[in-house]
C-alpha cells in the first residue's frame, strides 16, 4: 500500500510544493445512498479510482451542514456534517481510507460568510440594534431621509446589490446587512475578536480530526476598508479582467494577520498542515503577499486559469507568477478549471477542436514547476453542459442576475462512471441525480475510457506518472528555460535534467527546436525520415530532451 511519504527523519518534505491535487466537487462526485446529491460515502468507495489516477490529494468543496443557497458555500454549523453528504463517522471512514491509500485530504473553509441559517446570525436578528450578536456580522443604518438607501453603492458579486434591508415582524424597515455574495450569505466581521476565536476553533476541530489543511474561501475578503467607502469613480468602466480587483472590499492588508496566525495553528499541529487561498488580487505580487513563510503555503493562480489559448499571453503569465512567487520561494500553483468556471474544453472551442487543446494544455499544466490543481471530470475531457432545464438551475447567480446569467451549474454535472445509462453509476441505480446527466456522456465515462487507448483518462495517468517519475517535474530542480520566441504561436520549454515541452498553438505543424525522444503527447505526433517529429497544432508534446540536460 502506498503510504503518506514523510521525511527520512520523520520531517518536513514540503508535499505540497508539487503535489498534484484534485478537487472534488462533492455534489457530484459520486451519491452511495442514491438521493441524488454526492456524499462522503461516496467519496470514500471511489478513492481507489483517485490513487489510481495518480494524485497525492483532494480538496473536498464544503459538505457542512447547510441550507445550500450557494452549493454549501452557506455553512450553518462549521463542525457539522450536512445529512445530505452523511455524518462525522462517514468523514473520518473517508479520511482513514484516503490516508491508507497514501492521498492527503484538504478541506474547505468558509470564513467571509455564514449562512444566514448559522445560530449567529439567528440571535443577531433576535438581539436587535447595537447588539453584541450583531457586532459579529456587518449591520448598519441605510443612507438617505429613513434611512431607505444602502449604506452604500458596492454590487453584490452575484447581482444586484450587496446590502438587505431587515424588517420587524410588524414591517418596519431598520438595519441592512452586507453580504457580498447572496443574501443568504451575511458577511462576518472579521475585526471582532469573538469571529477570530471561533474560526481558529474550527480550524482546530479538522485539524484533531487529521485533515491535512484548507482551502480558504474568499481569503481576499476577509477585512473591510475603514468607513465601508463607495466604489471608485469610473469603476464601471474599467477593463473586466480587472474590474473585479478595483472593488473596494478586496486584497485590504489586514487580512495578512489573519493568515499569520492561522499559519501558527497549522505549525502546531504534525505532519505538514496547509492552507491554500482563494485569493484574488491585482497583480501576481500582491497575490505572493499571501505566501509570505509565515503565512499560507498555496494561493491559486486565476490568472493562469482565466487565460485564453494564446501562446504569448500564457508565457507572460507563467513567467509573471514564477517569478512572484520566487521572491516568496513560494510554489506556483496551476490550475486550468474549478467549479465555478466554464469548463476549459467548452473555453477553448468545444467540441473536438476544444478537446485537443484541453488536452494539450493538460500536458502544458503538468509540466510546469509547481503543484497542479485537477478539476473532477476535466481528466475525462468533460465538456460544460450548456443546455441544462432553467427548472434545475441552483446557482443564486441565475435568479439574481435577473434570469441572465445561467451560473455555474453546467460545470458541476454529476460524473459518469460506468455503465450503460445516465447517470452512469453516479448512484445506485434508480438515482435521479441533482443535475442531469447528458445520454452522450456514455463514451466519456470512466468506464469506457478506463478500456479506451488514446483516451483523456490515459493521458491524465501516464502523465501524472511520469511528473511523479521523472526528477525534472513537480517541482524539479531548477524553473524552465524557453527555447521559444516570446511572441511565437508556440511554447516550447526546457526543464533539467533531460525534459522539454513542446506546445504548438499555430495552424501548421512545426518541428521541435531540439531533438528527443516524445515520451507523452496530447495527439499523435508524426515521425520524419530522419527521426524528427512534426507536432501538429493544438498538440503538446513532452520529450526526453539530451540537449536540455
Ligand atoms: C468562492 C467559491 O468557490 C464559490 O463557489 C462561492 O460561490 C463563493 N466563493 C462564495 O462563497
């Protein structure tokens, strides 16, 4: 059985500086009690398929007790487990089989918010004005003649505005409270002591348990600017790619003490603990601030995973996030999906031509220096599902945008296993599952593909072996070197010893700057008469390199 590696010593090995780590999306993983929703059990019975692909850990997304107005990211009590997914007893069954399998478990952590279900925010209402129940959330008085104007003009991430306006139970209008994503979602004020006690104990609480760290949900968000000031003039105006990043409430320097004092909670305990963050800020060096040594180990790179298919753009990226995070001697973190972006084969085209630069990309991701973060199904080359009934649409963004924005459901469809019809051993047969599951995805299931030469599934397990084998991947010794030109339609990079990668993003195929042995490609690539190879577009290809050792 393959264990949990430690130090010769019993030490520090760093795992997660190139740890492969794949996200499930609980709801969608597999359902063992056939409700319709995913659960822990289910987790559990598909563990072995997980170490078989090849990764060292999962992120489970949160599977807390929850009236699910935003898939669970509404936590009501942070040391529950929500029926739905099981009990504490099927969370600890899970996190003893995941580490006999030698795969660590990262839980997620909702901190910015509560749901509005959460006790807290129950006595909150209950106590009234100037409470110390309300001083845990974010009340204030509106703006205007009786007050009937948000105490100011921030939006609402998910539509509309960020504010809701309480009433009593006779109808009198009083207080508003900030949420930032949907109204189910209160804001926690995170400058009142009493917030900062209670998530260093439920940190605490998975930690005895024996997970191996977090995933922090809206880590930039934490902290509020003084004086909650409007938004900046012109901001909506500004460029979308960063639009997002000038709203007032994001990336304020005050959420660093937080992640020092988190990091001294993780330090306490054996075994290497992380954190990661979902952390958005303006620029990569601002986003390395989070991964200062004494705070979080990973932050996710969004601007990698929002990038389009561009060989000049992806290079700047890839180079800009290195080197931030070098001055932090920090990993880089790679990621090309999660659930809560269009899936990256519908991103890059659909359809076939959107498969085979999926793929390629795939191989592009794996071969940089840093950990990798998988989304469930995209080693099953899982395209969105654009067509989903309104009547099954969950995510809040549907409802608040106005019935414009269709939201994230159609990355989070049920996985399809096995079988010959939908939804393909998701649960036990019989099982109606929460979202639909295309008939077409039959040839995408894991089955089919498990048996399938050529398929997303062998590519993503010969890859993850030999990034585990070869000594230039993971986090390898040194970074990358290019061999290509920064405004060519192709990447091609050298890692030491002995490895290169070759991506062709061009509409003609092109022959390698060196010479070496293809040991992976994400298409066939063809063979000269001389022995050299022609990488056709949209395909990468990784090669034992001797002129790059
Ligand atoms: C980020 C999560 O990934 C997303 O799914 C959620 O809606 C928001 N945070 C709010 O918690």
């Amino acid at each position: 059985m393959r264990r949990i590696p430690t130090g010769s010593s019993g030490g520090a090995t760093g795992w997660w500086r190139a740890a492969a780590i794949y996200q499930i999306y609980v709801r969608s993983f597999a359902d063992a009690d056939g409700d319709g929703t995913g659960d822990l059990a289910g987790v559990r019975e598909r563990l072995p398929w997980l170490a078989a692909l090849g990764i060292d850990a999962v992120w489970l997304t949160p599977f807390y007790d929850s009236p699910m107005a935003d898939g669970g990211y509404d936590v009501a009590d942070y040391r529950a487990v929500d029926p739905r997914f099981g009990t504490l007893a099927d969370f600890d069954r899970m996190l003893a089989t995941a580490h006999g399998l030698g795969l660590r478990v990262i839980v997620d952590i909702v901190p910015n918010h509560t749901s509005s279900e959460h006790r807290w925010f129950a006595e909150a209402l209950e106590a009234g004005p100037g409470s110390a129940a309300r001083k845990r959330y974010i009340f204030r008085d509106g703006r205007g003649p009786d007050g009937a104007e948000p105490p100011n003009d921030w939006p609402s991430i998910f539509g509309g505005r960020a504010w809701t306006r309480l009433r009593r139970p006779d109808g009198t209008p009083e207080e508003w409270y900030l949420h930032l994503f949907d109204p189910a979602q209160p804001d926690l004020n995170w400058d009142n002591p009493e917030v900062r006690a209670e998530f260093e104990d439920v940190l605490r609480f998975w930690l005895d348990r024996g997970v191996d760290g977090f995933r922090i949900d809206v880590a930039h968000g934490l902290v509020k600017p003084e004086g909650l000031p409007d938004m900046p003039k012109g901001y909506e105006l500004s460029r979308p790619d960063n639009r997002e990043m000038r709203r007032p409430y994001f990336d304020q320097d005050g959420v660093h003490e937080i992640y020092r004092q988190w990091r001294r909670i993780l330090d306490s305990y054996p075994g290497e603990r992380v954190a990661v963050a979902e952390a958005k800020a303006a620029t990569p060096a601002r986003a390395a601030l989070y991964l200062r040594p004494d705070e979080l180990h990973q932050a996710f790179n969004f601007d990698y995973l929002g990038a389009p298919w561009q060989a000049p753009v992806l290079r700047r990226i890839i180079d800009a996030s290195l080197q931030a995070n070098a001055s932090v001697d920090a990993p880089t973190t790679w990621a090309l999906s999660n659930h809560d972006v269009v899936r990256q084969v519908t991103r890059f085209g659909g359809g076939e031509p959107g498969l085979r630069r999926a793929r390629a990309a795939a191989l592009l991701t794996l071969a940089l220096p840093g950990a990798v973060y998988l989304y469930q199904g995209e080693e099953l080359g899982l395209p969105e599902v654009l067509d989903l009934p309104e009547e099954v649409l969950e995510d809040p963004a549907w409802e608040r945008s106005g019935r414009t924005d269709r939201g994230r459901d159609g990355c989070r469809v049920p996985l399809p296993w096995e079988g010959p019809t939908a939804p393909f051993g998701f649960g036990p047969v019989g099982t109606k599952p929460w979202l639909p599951v295309p008939e077409g995805w039959r040839r995408l299931s894991r089955e089919v593909q498990a048996s399938t030469p050529g398929s997303t599934l062998e590519l993503y397990t010969t890859a993850l072996r030999l990034r585990r084998e070869l000594p230039a991947l993971g986090a390898g010794t040194g970074g990358i070197d290019w061999l290509s030109d920064p405004a060519a339609d192709v990447l091609t990079f050298a890692r030491s010893p002995g490895f290169a990668c070759v991506v062709n993003f061009g509409a003609m195929p092109i022959r390698p700057p060196l010479a070496g042995e293809p040991l992976l490609s994400s298409a066939p690539v063809a063979a000269e008469d001389d022995g050299s190879i022609r990488v056709p577009p949209d395909t990468a290809v990784w090669l034992r390199a001797a002129a790059a050792a």
